[in-house]
C-alpha cells in the first residue's frame, strides 16, 4: 500500500483499456500527474474491470503514451482485473450492514416494468432502478440464487443514505458540495459478468491507494455522489476533487476514443513532438 507523503498530494490518472489515449485523456493525465505537486507521488491504474470492452494491447499503448508524453508513476501499476478480493471484501461489509440485494431483472423486464407503471424516473446513469427485486423473500433470493439464477448486486439507496446521513465532498471548483446519491436510485454494485462494478472499483481503490486529490473530467462529476455515499459506508476519508473542463473537437462536441485522429498514438505518428501534443490539450501548470 502506498505510504501517504508528508507534502504534495496523492493523485491518479484511472484510464480503461478500451481504445487508444487522445488529448482529452492526455489533459487529464497531465492535470493528475501536476497535481501531486512537490513531494507528492502520481499513480497510473488501470480499470480494467470489463472483459469485454478491455485490451491488453491498449493498456500497453497506454502506458508507452504516457511515457512518451513524458509522464511517470509509481510502480507496480494497479490493474483493477487482479485485485477482486478487494472488491469482494467491500461487498462483504455491505451485506453485513443489509444494504445490498440481489437482482434478477433482465434489462427487458426492467423495461416492461418502468413502461407499464407509467413514470419512467431518470437519474444520471439512466432510468432508475424500479425495485421488482427488491420486494423478493429472503427465501426466493436463496431459492433462486442456489438455482444458479444470475444476478446483479444492487445497493439499498434509501437504506444506505439514511445510514451514511448527509455528506458532502471537497470540490476544488465548487467548494463543498452536498452529495445527492438518492438520485441513482439502487445501484449495481457487482455486475453479473463481474463481481463489481465502475463505482465499487473505483472508490475501494481510491481508498488503497490513499489517493488525495482525484482529477478527472466533469463527465464524472456526479458520480461523486455514489462514491461519497459508499466512502461514508466502508468508513474510508474521502479525497478532494477536482473535475476539470472536457476537450471538444472542432465540432464542440467531447472528444471520444472513436475521435481516431486525435489518439496520441495518431499524433506520434503524424511527427507530432510531445510538447506541441501537450500544447495541443491547451494544458497549463
Ligand atoms: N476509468 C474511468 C474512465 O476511463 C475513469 C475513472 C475515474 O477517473 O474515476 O472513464
């Protein structure tokens, strides 16, 4: 685990391996690797939770970007793929306070479900969560889970808020903001390819690795809410915050990973240096 440094911060860069970095990510990671200032220490990980979605070959490309960008980091790389146990450890606690259920739904039942009650409800992730599972007998979850029935692991929202009580986090923009988790409804917490999720993942590792200021673009912002819900859960001291301006590309839209031309990879390619690429993310210290 890594020590907390006496100065400076402990900041991270959290890219998935899902595609090549552009300049949106090199922005990102150039903001987090500032941020320790002096004395600090700058971490890569790796979220790599997706199967699916993941590469090898793109956390390769990640890491040789970086590095060409002019970035280091601490060593070894946490990769979020090898470290389940950490996962489930959090889960566990979870469950010992009742807060998590499991969820059978399909997204077509869940579908069906929000059409025929009339108000579909939507909060930043898609619509909420309609509750069928939730009213389900501890005997039928048993009955179904023994069946070998897939499930996903969703947080009791209104259960967990009334036991975390009001919280709020540190925004190096706004200030104190208060956390509004009640607006996801029950999230998933494990999912039913992966026994966790983005959120889970993301705020047990935080806390591992003693991060102090995450940087991160302001697509994630309101995903603090959950994370500052579970953080007042597992009893971990949140870091601050800072959710920095997204790039566009000339149309005014966010640069996506699809946004081919603009990958650092392309740039390299092109001759491009890595001061006119740093340039380019209009980066400033
Ligand atoms: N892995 C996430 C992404 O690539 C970022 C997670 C975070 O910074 O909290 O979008």
């Amino acid at each position: 685990m890594a020590k907390r440094s006496k100065a400076g911060q402990i900041t991270r860069f959290a890219p998935s391996p899902t595609g090549y970095l552009h300049i949106g990510h090199a922005f990102s990671a150039l903001t987090a690797f500032h941020a320790r200032g002096k004395g600090g220490t700058f971490h890569l990980r790796i979220e790599d939770i997706d199967p699916a979605r993941c590469k090898p070959e793109f956390t390769d490309a990640i890491l040789e970007d970086l590095a060409w960008l002019g970035l280091d980091w601490e060593k070894p790389v946490r990769k979020q793929s090898e470290h389940m146990d950490d996962y489930d450890k959090a889960l566990r606690k979870l469950t010992t306070k009742g807060l998590l259920y499991p969820c059978f739904c399909t997204r077509t039942e869940i579908k069906a479900e929000i059409e025929q009650s009339g108000h579909a409800p939507h909060g930043p992730d898609g619509p909420i969560y309609p509750g069928i599972c939730k009213k389900l007998s501890d005997e039928k979850r048993e009955d179904r889970i023994d069946k070998g029935d897939p499930h996903v692991r969703r947080l009791d929202m209104q259960g967990a808020s009334a036991i975390a009580g009001p919280l709020a986090w540190k925004d190096k923009n706004q200030g104190l903001v208060k956390a509004k988790p009640e607006r996801f409804g029950d999230v998933v917490l494990a999912r039913k390819d992966v026994p966790t999720s983005y959120h889970l993942a993301v705020t047990v590792d935080d806390h591992l690795q003693e991060i102090t200021m995450v940087n991160r673009g302001d697509d994630l912002a309101p995903s603090t809410d959950v994370h500052r819900l579970l953080q007042g859960l597992l009893g971990y001291t949140p870091p601050g915050y800072d959710h920095h301006r997204l790039i566009r590309n000339t149309s005014g839209r966010r640069l996506a990973k699809r946004d081919q031309d603009m990958t650092i990879r392309a740039l390299r390619e092109n001759g491009y240096t890595p001061e006119e690429v740093v340039n380019m993310t209009g980066f400033e210290e």
